[in-house]
C-alpha cells in the first residue's frame, strides 16, 4: 500500500493493481480523487463497486459470480446447509456474505462459519480446534474461501482429523485451482490430503490464440511459471489499457495535470504526498477503458452497465489422482452445463432444473455415491419435535396423561418412517399448546423458523404460505377443506312421476314417439288398410300407434319389411327407456333422501349465515382473507361435539349454517354423524422421512396405522346417502341416433321404390311445358304414395295400353 502511495506521486496516469482486495479500497479512494483509472485484475471483493470507487476498474470476474456458482453446485445436489471456512480479512468476509446471501435465494443457508488469520502464522493447533467443533455440527458440506498457505494447512489437518472420507463434501474457491495451475504436478503427499475436493477457475475458452500465446510463454520461461487465469487476466489488462490509450490520443487527449491545494497543505510527510497531481484527462480515459471491445486470451473483453466483464463463467474441477479432472461449466448465463458456454451463448437460454447437468464426481472417500450432506450432530443433543397439544379429535394426536410421551395415528406414522431410516435419529418430544383448546398450527410451524423446534410432528396442513418457511414430508393423509352442512329428508310430491326424466328428456321422447309414428305411417299407407281412410281417423292412428308402443299394446300390423325395421329398432328402445323410467321412479318412491340447501362453497359465501371453523385452524384465514368472507360471520368451534350441536341448531337458533375444515378431520367426524354432507373445496431430513413414509405406504403399514386410528364408522347403511339424478337425453343419445338412421334408411328406400313407379315423361313435350311436367310429376308422386298399390299397379298397366295404341295411331 506505502509503495502504491508512492508510485502515485510520479505523474501517473493509469496503475494496473493491485493484486490484494484488501489493499484496493484505499488506493481505489486516492485514484477517485487524483482521477486516474485503477485495472485490477487480481481484486475480487464484490463489495468494490463502480458507486463506490468511480475509477476502480475490475479486468477479472468478481467473486460474487465465483459464489454463485457454489451457491448452484449447492442446491444442485440438494444439500441446504454448509460450513464456511474464511480468511479473516475484508476479501473472506465479504466473499462469504454474498454466499451467504446466494444460498438464502435458494433456500439453503450457512449454519456456521469461522475466520481464519489472514497470516502464515496461523498453527495448526489454533486449525485443528477449528476443525474439531465443525466436525461436531450437522453439516458435512465445507466451502474454504482461503489463500494457498491457510488452505492447505487446512486440508492437512482435516486429513489428520478423518475428515476427508466419507461423507464429507470440500469445495474450495478458485484460490485451490490457482495453485493446481501454477506449480502442477504437486507433491503426491499433497494430492493425497485434497483427494475429491471441488474447486472453480475462472473460465477461459479455448483458441488457436490462446494456445500459441502458451507455446510461447513455455519457450520463454522454460516451463516454470505455468500461467493461470490470473495470469491470462493481467496480459489481456495490459493490452486493454494500451488500446484505450491509443484511442485517448486520438481523440485529442493530452497527458496533463494540476494541483490540489488538499494535498500541498501535507508537505513534509514521509510519503511525500505533495507530489501527487490531478490527471486532468483522467475521466477521457476512463471512458475510452469502458467502452474497450476485443477479444482477448481470457475471450471478449467488454463491459456492461455495473462495469463489470460481461458472460461471466467458471470451470468446475474434481481433483483426483495426481491431477483433475472438469466435470462441468458454470456461467451466469445457463448456470450448471457439461456444455462449454460458448456452445450454449448461441442457444436461447434456458436454466430450468432439468438443464442443470454436472458430470459424475469423485467424492472424498473415493466414492461415486453422492455424499447425503448432513449427520446428526454429535455433541449430544437430541432433535426437539414440536407436537401440538390437541383438546379434539385426538385420534390423530394426543399427549398421555401425566407423561411426556404422545399416541395417535400422526405418532405412529412418524415412528414408523424413523425406524425405516438407515440411522438413528436422536429427538425428543415437546408439547405445544395450553391444553384448554386446540393451538394454532401457524405459530406451531412458526417455532421452526424462531429456532425453538427442530421438526414438527402432528396433523399440520401443508399451505402455501407454511411452504415458503419449512419443508414438509410426503403427505400420508389426503388434505383439503371440505364443507359439512345438515342434510334434510326429501318427500316425494304429487308429481314425483315426473322426476325421473328432466324436461329435454320428455320432450325429446315424445317428439320420438311421433316421428316413428308419422315413418311407421308412411311405409304402411299404401299397402295396410289399417293406415287408410279418412284424414282424422289417420291422425288418430298414427297418434294412437306411436304411443301404444310405449307399453307394447300397439293393434296394428305391420306389412312391409322396411316398416318392421323401424319398428323392431323403436320397440327396443322403448324397452330401455320404460326399464330406465321405472328403476328410477321406484328409488324416488321407496328409497330415503337427504339434501342440503348448501351445495358447495361458492353458494355458502353467498349467504349471509354464520359458518363454522375449526379452532387453530387455517380455515379462518382462508375463509376471510381468500373468499372475503366477514369475520362477524365466523364461529370458533372446539370439538366434534360442537360440531353437530351447532349444525344440528342451524343458522337461525344460534347454529351455523355448514362448518369447513379440512378432510381427515371431517373423514372422522361423519363416520360417527350420519345426518350430515361433506362438500369438498376444490383446489434435509424431509427428503428421508418423505421417502420412509413412501415405504409405509408402499409395504402397507401406512394403511394398517390408518385403519388403527380413523376407521371407526358406526353408521349403517341403511342411513347412508343415495343420490339420485334425473335422467338426460345425454344417457340415450346412442339409442336415438340409432333410430333416427333406420328411420331416414327406410324412407329413402321408400321413396327410390315410389320413384322407380313413375312413367316416364313424353319425348314430345315442348320446353315451354316443362314447369308444367314437373308439378304433374309431383302430383302424380304423392299420389302414387296415397294410391292403394293394387290401384296403382293396374293404373299402370292401363297406362302402358293407351300409349302403345298411341304410338300405332301416329306411325
């Protein structure tokens, strides 16, 4: 920092620096106000801001991008707490906050973290006390945000402690690739202590440029130093800042500089701060230096509206053997990727779940199974359940008189999952709630957040606003909220025989009954004496013989075979529809029916009558925040006792109108309540309970616990509802199309027959007769269908006589 401070006194206009975040802040101050830019490749505090320090420039990518893709590496194998091992200096601090910050958008956290001395003097005694209280917590998930001395003692001791086997998961920030880059091959005695660890590098595609730049440096040096990203960073600083200087100059720009009266009053100082000077120019510059676009070694250098480098990008490292092995890219634009992000910049972004894609990990241990995460801290405590105290419907969960302990069917589903995991689960139960009335579950989940319970166990309703606080188990109760309201006995009335067809039903049947009649009349007229003679008495057979068939008491005969078609195809289905009518009349007429004025949510909240809820339940939110129901509409009810007294008395004698709560609750209350109708509404340790519960319920213990508790119904089924609905025409339409062909089927073949018998018309008919010729036709059509068919064929014959005795005439 004292030789930054003195190189500033000798008329600079541009320092590329420094290679410490934590020396930046203050040579960043000193450049704002002597206006000269400041390049650092090297400082990756996110907290250096362009707000902050106007003429601090970042050439690299700052680690708030380095954290985020921890952050993904983290919730992408589903693990929600993590250890934070730090430098203790503004560079570890910062980094692990905006860590901290992007684990908390994925709902994962930081449960403990712990700074190191940011000098080599740090012992090993002062790292292995460290250690021995980390390998104490929960978590096995470890990020060290170190530099490479402090790191590497680290993994010294761990490896001393045991603590690089199993189990555990190291991920190391790009300080670890550093070192892998600059002096690989390392000793194989350090290799064997960092064996699985994750790192990052900052990512720099590959190029033909890239490569011969390589070829190059390694004829130059011999080998030794090997470059690393940083490395890369400073070359591409350099040019950038002499390509901005380029353009400087070719804009006008001029190397000058003025004199602050600030400054000279500090004459005499050992540092010799009267010597620095004003860059006049230096926001020209500036500019030039932000607006720079190339591409260099590290690929395109360009900055965006933050000042930062735009497409930011990691390589993820698995170090393993006596070397590493890449198992995936990061960048902000796609997230996790086994696809380079060049490829994925000319593809649309996409970073759903199912895109996210690592390649398979070595872990510590040399194991390819993924680590679980956590264990159960071993420092002697026990998991504090939450349960709540219920005064009602105890059969899900109750505390025993004069005990600590608890039954009920949530208990047992909840020892029985434990039993089912792979390890032991220490915990304790702890009582929540006054036993004088049911406790809100809300406050109950509540006391997770706040730290007072580890877990909660009980009949608690999975919701959206309890999700976006605490992780829930597979539900093994079907949930919901569901309306019970009094149901009343139906009478049938004097025109219960109507009820079992609805309107449409009737009219489409009787409209049915008159066009087979009209079709039946039609075939039959020419042919059966019995559909002839005078207009009225037709109409009255053909009125008489359509509705005869609906009791099969139909008189008249049928002749032709296209008539007995359509009557065979009616009387069938005649026969369906009295079968249908009759069942249906006869469960009006015999059977008991229950109704309810209530028929779901949507007309409860139209009324203005009191509705019952649950105490401490959700319901009460729900039903005035979500449906805008009045408060002063609302009865707290304490029991399944005060469930039907208050049903029972209704909404006028100081009753309730319905009562909502959810299923298992309601489920239990009408299996000892038969004079009441549900309507329904329609609508890391988590992981291993979720999946023991799916063990319950798939080896059926989970239905054996459930029939413990819930089944017990004392309704007979002679009480039970029968619902009834009329009968639509939407239940027969296969039988009325059905009719309708065969019926639009005869008379098109009736109607060829009649057509076949017309005689046909004179060659010699002038064209001005034709109109004329054609309404004969048709007279002498409808009379050939009203002509008994005896006269007609005789007429016929007559006919062929006189035309042939016309033809002798004429030749």
């Amino acid at each position: 920092m004292v030789e930054a401070l003195r190189y500033m006194a000798t008329d600079v206009v541009a320092i590329i620096g420094p290679q410490c975040s934590v020396v930046a802040p203050i040579i960043s101050h000193v450049a704002s106000e002597l206006r000269f830019p400041l390049l650092s490749f090297a400082a990756t505090d996110p907290t250096l801001s362009s707000l902050q320090f106007p003429f601090f420039v970042r050439t690299a990518q700052s680690d708030l991008y380095q954290m985020t893709a921890v952050a993904d590496i983290i919730d992408h194998y589903g693990w929600k707490e993590v250890i934070a091992i730090f430098i203790d200096d503004d560079w570890g601090r910062n980094g692990v906050s905006a860590l901290n910050d992007k684990l908390a958008e994925r709902r994962c956290k930081i449960s403990y973290k712990v700074g190191i001395q940011p000098d080599s003097s740090v012992t090993q005694g002062a790292i292995m006390d460290i250690l021995v209280k980390v390998a104490l917590m929960q978590s096995r998930i470890v990020v060290l945000h170190l530099n490479q001395i402090v790191g590497f003692k680290v993994f010294s001791v761990a490896n001393h402690l045991g603590m690089m086997g199993n189990g555990y998961v190291w991920i190391a920030t790009d300080w670890l690739s550093l070192v892998l880059d600059s002096e690989s091959p390392l000793p194989s005695e350090t290799m064997d202590k960092i064996q699985g660890v994750l790192t990052l590098r900052q990512h720099t595609p590959d190029s033909d440029r890239k490569r011969a730049f390589f070829a190059r440096w390694n004829r130059i040096t011999g080998g030794s130093p090997q470059l690393n990203a940083y490395g890369l960073y400073a070359y591409d600083t350099v040019w950038l800042l002499a390509n901005s200087l380029d353009a400087f100059f070719n804009q006008g720009g001029v190397i000058s500089f003025s004199n602050d009266s600030r400054i000279s009053s500090m004459a005499g100082s050992a540092l010799h701060l009267e010597a620095m000077s004003i860059f006049d120019d230096g926001v020209l510059l500036l500019k030039n230096i932000l607006l720079s676009d190339f591409v260099g070694l590290t690929g395109p250098l360009k900055f965006n509206s933050d000042r930062s480098l735009i497409l930011p990008a990691y390589d993820i490292i698995n170090v393993l053997g006596t070397g590493i092995r890449q198992i995936g890219y990061w960048s902000n634009y796609s997230g996790l990727s086994t696809v380079s992000p060049e490829t994925l910049y000319t593809r649309p972004q996409n970073r759903s779940s199912a895109n996210q894609k690592l390649y398979s990990v070595i872990w510590p241990g040399e194991t390819l199974s993924k680590p679980r995460g956590w264990v159960f801290p071993n420092n002697g405590k026990l998991l504090r359940i939450g349960v709540p105290n219920r005064v009602s419907y105890k059969e899900f969960v109750s505390q025993i008189r004069g005990t600590d302990m608890f039954k009920g069917f949530c208990i047992d589903v909840f020892t029985a999952a434990v039993n089912l995991l792979p390890y032991a689960v220490p915990y304790k139960f702890i009582s929540f709630g006054d036993g004088r009335k049911n406790p809100s579950y809300t406050e109950l989940v509540n006391k997770i957040t706040a730290g007072e319970f580890d877990a909660v166990v009980g009949d608690i309703a999975i919701v959206t606003n309890r999700t976006r606080i605490v992780d829930f188990t597979q539900p093994y109760v079907s949930s919901g909220l569901v309306i019970v309201a009094r149901l009343e006995k139906e009478r049938s009335g004097a025109w219960a025989f109507l009820q079992p067809f609805s309107r449409r039903m009737w009219i489409v049947t009787g409209s049915f009954f008159l066009i087979v009649g009209i079709v039946v009349w039609i075939l039959e007229h020419r042919i059966n004496d019995e559909f002839r003679g005078p207009p009225k008495q037709q109409v009255i057979t053909i009125l008489w013989f359509s509705f005869s068939t609906m009791f099969f008491a139909h008189r008249e005969n049928t002749m032709s075979t296209l008539g007995r078609l359509v009557l065979l195809v009616w009387l069938f289905v005649v026969l369906i529809i009295n079968s249908s009518y009759t069942a249906s009349l006869t469960s009006i007429l015999t059977v008991e029916h229950l109704s309810s004025p209530i028929k779901g949510i949507q007309s409860l909240a139209a009324t203005n009558e009191p509705i019952g809820y649950q105490e401490g339940s959700f319901a009460e939110r729900y039903l005035s925040e979500e449906l805008n129901i009045s408060r002063s509409r609302l009865v707290s009810l304490g029991s399944p006792k005060a469930y039907a007294l208050a049903l029972k008395r209704g909404p006028g004698n100081g009753g309730v109108a319905a009562v909502v709560d959810e299923r298992p609750y309601v489920e239990l209350f009408l299996s000892s309540q038969c004079t009441f109708k549900a309507f329904p509404r329609d609508s890391p340790l988590a992981i291993d309970m979720s999946t023991a519960i799916l063990a319950l319920a798939e080896n059926g213990d989970l239905q054996r616990i459930h029939d413990k508790w819930l089944m017990q119904s004392t309704c007979s089924l002679e009480s039970t509802e029968i619902e009834t609905n009329q009968l639509n025409p939407s239940s027969f339409w296969g039988l009325f199309l059905i009719c309708g062909i065969a019926c639009i089927i005869a008379l098109l073949i009736y109607f060829l027959q009649i057509l076949q018998q017309l005689p046909p018309a004179p060659e010699s008919a002038s064209i001005t007769g034709q109109d004329s010729s054609h309404s004969r036709r048709l007279r002498r059509f409808l009379s050939l269908m009203d002509e008994k068919e005896e006269q007609s064929r005789s007429g016929q014959k007559r006919r062929k006589v006189d035309n042939e005795r016309d033809d002798e005439f004429g030749s």
